[in-house]
C-alpha cells in the first residue's frame, strides 16, 4: 500500500533532544538533590506534561514539586544548549527532501509543549517543513494513548494504511499502533520492550534508511 503521509515525534526521532532532557534532569537531580532515578527519567520520555507528572508523583510521593523541578530542569537545559545546541538526527534532512521531491504530506506528533517543540523545530531549521503539527498542550491523554496520532492524521483525508508513524520509544510505538498506523521504529535512548517492538513493521538503523522503505512500498 503506497505512503501518502509521514508521522513523526520529535524528540528522540527527529532531534537528539531526549540527550539533553536526560543529562539535565538528572544533573538538576543532583544539585538540588531530588533523588530522581535514571528509570524514571527514561520511562517519562515521549510522554505529555500531564502524564509525566502523575508518573513522577506516583514513583516519587505526591509532595513531590514536580513543577519547580522540571523549571530547574529546563533552565539548567537552557544554559546546557548554549554550548551543545540540539542537533538533527541522522538522515533527517535526506529523508525530508525525499517526502517533499515525492509530494508525501508530513506531520508531526510530539508531547512536546508548543513553546519548547516550536523553539527546537525552528532552531534546527525544520519548523516550516511540515503540513501539520500536535503539541502535548492539544492533548488530553498522553501516549500510548492514540489521541496525538488521530489529531496528527485528522486534517489529512487520507487511509490510515496509507500513512506511516516515526518513533523511537515504546510510548510512542503503542500509541501509533493503538490508532491503527504502521511503524517504522528507529531505536534512541529510551528502552522498548520486546512487546513494543514487535507491534512494528520495521526497525531501522537511522531516517535515512526510511527513503528505501517507502520507494519500495510505492513502486
């Protein structure tokens, strides 16, 4: 079945930003001596604000000030990108020319908050390369929930077997498959079950093995 849209997430897939937020939590966890374990942090990745502070007080005790943490988290993250600025993932740019030469739509679904997904995406160039955008603020469930990927085709008229999600976390495969999307699954930080994997219909080295994936499906 030919691709006529492309789903990505952001952080993790498209931008090596899941780095940054992981060094910085856990450094902001050492200075002010939170006490926030490297678990928490990575089964947090991919997930909206809501649901990454009910997770937090769950594992960490509802007194836990969660806000002023993630605060300190992206202030000790600002100063951090000012000498390690966010980079692009290998064979982004490759496989954006590619969809854009072929006239496949582009879309993106990340948890992100709009005011910290608009600064990445316009910092690295790309903001203005897609035809579609959902934040985490437009979202009431967080992955795995499918909302995001059913806001994120919505404006589109297209087949759900026509469209393919990008994703990199187990958060992100679950969601994509609970709204009936095929996944190509380019492993980043964050550990992804067995489970998780097998819900994917392929599993990639980097983006730019994606062009051969999709020519392929649309000979």
């Amino acid at each position: 079945m030919r691709v006529e849209l492309c789903v990505f997430d952001m952080d993790g897939l498209m931008l090596d930003s899941e780095r940054a937020y992981y060094n910085c939590a856990l450094k902001c966890s050492e200075v002010y001596g939170y006490g926030v374990s490297e678990e928490l942090v990575l089964k947090t990745m991919g997930n909206n604000s809501q649901e990454t502070e009910r997770r937090f007080k769950e594992d960490m005790g509802d007194d836990f000030p969660f806000r002023t943490f993630m605060e300190r988290v992206w202030q000790i993250q600002l100063e951090y990108m000012k000498s390690n600025p966010i980079e692009k993932k290998k064979g982004l740019d490759e496989l954006l020319d590619y969809l854009e030469k072929n006239k496949i739509k582009k879309a993106v679904a990340t948890s992100t908050r709009k005011v910290i997904a608009e600064g990445f995406l316009g910092g690295a160039g790309i903001r203005d390369r897609f035809d579609y955008i959902v934040f985490g603020d437009d979202l009431k469930e967080s992955k795995p929930k499918p909302e995001i990927y059913l806001k994120a085709i919505r404006p589109f008229d297209i087949p759900k077997e026509k469209i393919i999600a990008f994703e990199d976390s187990a958060n992100g495969i679950m969601s994509a498959y609970n709204a009936g999307l095929r996944i190509i699954h380019i492993p980043d930080l964050a550990y992804v079950s067995d489970e998780a994997r097998s819900k994917c219909d392929y599993i990639l080295n980097d983006l730019n093995e994606a062009i051969e994936i999709i020519e392929e499906l649309n000979r």
